[in-house]
C-alpha cells in the first residue's frame, strides 16, 4: 500500500508564495512521475506540473514562470514552490505519483489566494 501525503497550504494575499510538499511512504519499489494536480469549486481537477524521475518537468500554461516543481528521491517526496500567487490559483492541490503502471493520490491540502 502507497500513502501520499500533502502539506504546506494554507491562506496567502496575492503576489505571495507557498510551498507545498508531499511524501509518499509505504509498498514503494521506485517511483517515476511525480505531478500536482489542482481543483477549483465547481471546476474541473487540472494538471499543475509533472516532474520525471530524472528531472525534466512541465507545466500548466497558466502557472509557467510563477511555480517550480521539484523532488527529492531519496526522500519520495516532491515539492511545488508557488510564487506570484493569484485568487485564481485558489483550489485543493493534490500529488500524484507513478509507481509501475499505477497512479497514486493524496487526499489534498486547500491553498486560498486571497486579501
């Protein structure tokens, strides 16, 4: 069994940061994609970023040049350094990660961009 756990969110004004972490821990061989996902209410869950074993990562056109996805494998854990904060960056963050053939999620930590 995998467990994800995320941690870092909170309530933060515009134009601040947040760092969001998420450790996975349990039956883990090797994991190879890690990623962030996001919900906002009443809208669909969105790819945020996706960060490979070796390094390379994408984002989201919408969070290019303000977020940083990063990991450390020794640690399982990845990381989601938000800069820039908007209101509209206002969602629950969900980690994923691939482990095999199989996706495995967090249960989520809110973040809320707001004065």
């Amino acid at each position: 069994q995998v467990q994800l756990v995320e941690s870092g969110g909170g309530l933060v004004q515009p134009g601040g940061s947040l760092r969001l972490s998420c450790a996975a821990s349990g039956s883990i061989s090797s994991i190879s994609e890690m990623a962030w996902d996001r919900q906002a209410p009443g809208k669909q869950r969105e790819l945020v970023a996706v960060i490979t074993r070796s390094g390379s990562s994408n984002y989201a056109d919408s969070v290019k040049g303000r977020f940083t996805i990063s990991r450390d494998n020794a640690k399982n854990t990845v990381y989601l350094q938000m800069n820039s904060l908007k209101p509209e960056d206002t969602a629950v963050y969900y980690c994923r990660a691939r482990i095999i053939l199989s996706w495995y999620w967090g249960q989520g930590t809110q973040v809320t961009v707001s004065s």
